[in-house]
C-alpha cells in the first residue's frame, strides 16, 4: 500500500502531534477502553493520541473561538487516529449487521486512520460531558444531525441536546472541520478524496 506508515512509528514523525500537545482539550480514547459499540479496548498496546499536524492545528482553531464564546466548556476528544488495523476490526464486528453504513470500508479507508478526523464531545466547568441525546458511538438515528430537526419536533430529543450539539458544531466549524449526516460526534479536516489521495494512511 503506498504513502503508508505504521503506528508505531507516529511518534517522532513531523507529520503528527500527541494529543497532549494541545492546549485547552482533554482526552478520553474510547476505543482504547471497553467503552464503544465492540466492547473492548482496540487500541492497546498502541498509542493512538495522535493528529496529523494540520487537523492538531484546525483542532486548536475551535479551542480559540470556544474559549472566546463559551469560557466554561471544554472539547473532549473521544478518538482520533485509528489505525487501518482497527478499522478493519471494527468493519469485522459489524458483518452481519444493518450498521456497516456507519463505517468507512478498509479498502477505501477511515479519515481516522490519516489522523485528519476526531470524534468529540463537550464537557462543562465540573468536568462533566453535555447532554447531547446519545452516547457516543450510538448507532441509532437519534444520533443523526440530518434528522435533528424532526427528532426535536417528534420529541425524541430535546431542545437542550439540540443546542449541545449545535455549540459543539460551531466550534468544530470555526476552526475548519466539517461534519457528517450520521454521527454528531465526528468531524473531518478537509475533503475525504483529498485527505485520501494527498496524506500519509496510518497501518
């Protein structure tokens, strides 16, 4: 596979900065802990806290305008790089099942495995995570952005959670990401065709 690297050599690369390397985020890998739709920890012995260096950048864009709109909130990151191998994990835990749509296939990859897409969340001034309607890796449609609006008007979530979401939206915006129908956790830094044909795909 060309323009590949292997994880175990993310650290050290120019390319890619640790998690613990920016400012004003707190971390909590799920995939490394039995907290995710495959219960159990994927990630381990791996160090997968890692972006590439534009999205780390991007990521500290949308710390600036949080911290300058909402003092109080804090962006927590749920997951970003994934390696390939985890991802073809993940696609194997899914056979058989209607969920296959929520995931990219390994033969076209996961923008997770360039370092160049978070899965994220917001947390408030006690530490805690908002209420955004769902738990992360919730594979349902309430965890749908498209349907929100007739989710909301169908009662299925409410007002407060529509709003959670829409902050942690505007953040993601303002510093260049970009997000998907499906999943109001994840958000993308830059065009997928793009990321795919120009960045370094972690193995």
């Amino acid at each position: 596979m060309k323009n590949t690297l292997n994880c175990e050599e993310v650290p050290g690369h120019p390319d890619f900065r640790h998690l613990t390397g920016i400012a004003g985020i707190r971390y909590e890998l799920r995939y490394a802990t039995s907290d995710n739709f495959v219960g159990r920890d994927l990630y381990t012995p791996l160090d997968c806290a890692w972006l590439h260096q534009h999205a780390a950048a991007a990521l500290e864009r949308s710390v600036a305008w949080l911290a300058s709109e909402y003092r109080e909130l804090t962006l927590l990151v749920l997951d970003a790089l994934r390696p390939q191998r985890v991802q073809e994990q993940l696609w194997a835990a899914l056979q058989g099942t209607e969920l296959l749509g929520y995931l990219a296939p390994p033969e076209r990859g996961s923008i997770h495995s360039f370092g160049m897409a978070v899965d994220i969340t917001l947390m408030d001034g006690l530490g805690r995570e908002l209420d955004m309607g769902t738990p992360f890796d919730d594979l349902s449609e309430r965890s749908h952005p498209a349907l929100e609006e007739a989710l909301l008007a169908g009662a299925q979530l409410s007002v407060e959670q529509v709003a959670n979401r829409q902050v942690l939206r505007a953040a993601m915006h303002r510093g260049g990401w970009m997000g998907i129908k499906s999943e109001w956790w994840h958000f993308d830094c830059g065009d997928r065709n793009r990321v795919r044909e120009r960045y370094v795909r972690i193995l």
